[in-house]
C-alpha cells in the first residue's frame, strides 16, 4: 500500500501545482490599470511633474518611458531599458500577483505651449509607451491643466466650505449646459458620499450629515439640463474624518463643447492599497471591459 500512498500523495501535489499554475496565469494583466484621479493644477513655469499610479504583473520587466496627450509627447522620468531586466525596484507595493507603479510625467514650457489652448487643457486620457516597445491607451480619470488666473470652465466652482462632517460647494452655470456624468474617488457601494441640491440652502443650518438636503448623486436622474445662472450645491462627506472624496463633473454645453469640473485635488495623492482594494479594482476593469450582452 505504501507505493500507492506515494504515488497519490505525488499526484496530488501534481495537480496542485498545475492548478496553481493556472490560477496564477489568469491573474496576469494583459495590461496595466492606471488608477484614476482627478486633479487640476497651475500651468506655470517649472511646475512639479504630473504623477500617476499604475497596477501591473509584479514579474512586469517594463518601465513606462514616455505618453502622448492629445498628440504631445511628453518623457517619463527615470532610467529606461529596451531590453527585458528585472525592474522590481519600480514597485512601490507589492502584492500577491501584481504590483503598485508610479509615473512622473515632466511637461517643460514647450510641452504646456503645445497643450494649453485659451489658458486651459482638460485631458481623460493618453497613450502610455513601454521601455519594451509596446503601447496602451490609459484612462486616466480627468487632469485639469490652467494658466494662474483663468476660471473658462463653462460651469464654475464658486465657493466651498468645510464642516466636521462634510464639505459643501457651489457652482455656477457660467452657460446653458447640460450634466451628464458625476464620479466619484473613492466609491463606497451603498453609501451616500455625495448629495447635490439645486436649492439655496435654507439659512438655519444643519448639524449633522443626514440633516443636509439634497439627493444621492447615484440616484440623480441625469441628464441635467442648466441655464446660465443656474446654481448647484454639492455636499461631500468627509471619510475618516479628515478627508473628503474627490468629484469630477463633466457634460456638455448647448455649443457642443465638452467639459470636466468638480471637486478636484491639486495633486495625485499617494494611494495605500490593501490586496482586497487591488482585486476590486481589477474586477471592475473586467466588468468595464466585457462585452454587453
């Protein structure tokens, strides 16, 4: 009998291994994710590097070297390699299949001349290139690039406030427009981190969170038409007591001009993510990508 208990147990740790093999294998990105973000910066001289964070295989022997945006290139800062070597000193985490990447995009004066058109650029997107040669188109959330001074977005961000509890905002219709979309960064299923108003608020004020009018954003019946004037009142629940989620807005205007506004950050924050966060993120590029049935 001792031969045949080998001879399973041998087996066995066969199939093991081969199950594990696949498993691994499926895990394996056929691209990297960049996570998303919505930031909105100065345009100026000498102005620090855009920085983007990116998930990928945590054997990937590839740096990010370069994008182009709207058609500017633009370098990637760091050492580069054609060939294929271990770029692990990349990771800034690491996970059990992937790893977390980060990418500073330098745009020197003569980039900026190229990109910023009537003292704004709104970009969503960019062709990202590899050390080894190859390509991805990355959504990138929204970057807002804008000359000190200019305020040309058609719906303008008027005040803010910020409570214990939330932070409250008002924009301005500066044009007819219609909304069409709001996100939010970080989203919490079932909760309600966002609520929009289109009332003044009343005057005798509100001391706790579900005191605040508005509806949900994720149940707000879009799209949303606005007349120039037209105001909007945007409540945002602070998370762990400290920090409030990031908003972006974008639609379109009755001229036809797409636009990107919101509740942004003047810069990408360091994300810390958690192995549980990395599979959610990766479940929900795969949902996007699926085809509808």
């Amino acid at each position: 009998m001792r031969p045949l208990i080998f001879w399973v147990a041998l087996g066995l740790i066969g199939l093991s291994w081969i199950a594990n093999s696949f498993y691994a294998h499926a895990q394996k990105l056929n691209e990297p994710i960049f996570l998303e973000q919505y930031t909105k910066v100065e345009a100026t001289e000498g102005m620090p590097a855009l920085v983007f964070y990116y998930l990928t295989n945590k054997d990937d022997r590839s740096s990010a070297s370069a994008v182009n945006i709207g058609g500017v290139g633009a370098h990637v800062n760091g050492t580069h390699f054609s060939d294929e070597q271990d770029r692990s000193d990349l990771n800034m985490q690491t996970f059990t299949h992937h790893a977390l990447r980060k990418m500073e995009v330098e745009l020197p004066d003569y980039v900026l001349d190229q990109l910023i058109k009537d003292g704004t650029c709104t970009f969503t997107k960019m062709t990202v290139y590899f050390s080894t040669g190859g390509q991805m188109e990355a959504p990138i959330g929204a970057i807002i690039l804008q000359e000190p001074g200019e305020e040309t977005e058609p719906l303008l961000h008027m005040s803010s406030g910020i409570n214990s509890e939330w932070r409250d905002d008002q924009f301005q219709a500066a044009e007819p427009l219609v909304i069409e979309k709001f996100e939010i960064i970080p989203f919490v299923e079932g909760e309600t981190m966002i609520k929009v108003d289109r009332n003044v608020p009343s005057q005798s004020s509100a001391f706790e969170w579900e005191q605040l009018p508005g509806v949900n954003v994720q149940h707000l019946e879009l799209p949303l038409s606005m007349e120039a004037g037209d105001n909007l009142y945007v409540y945002a629940k602070r998370l762990n007591g400290y920090m409030e989620p990031l908003l972006s807005i974008s639609g379109t205007t009755d001229s036809g001009e797409e636009f990107h506004t919101g509740m942004y950050s003047s810069f990408a924050p360091q994300p810390y993510l958690t192995q549980e966060q990395v599979d959610q993120i990766i479940q929900e590029k795969s949902k996007k990508e699926a085809p509808a049935s």
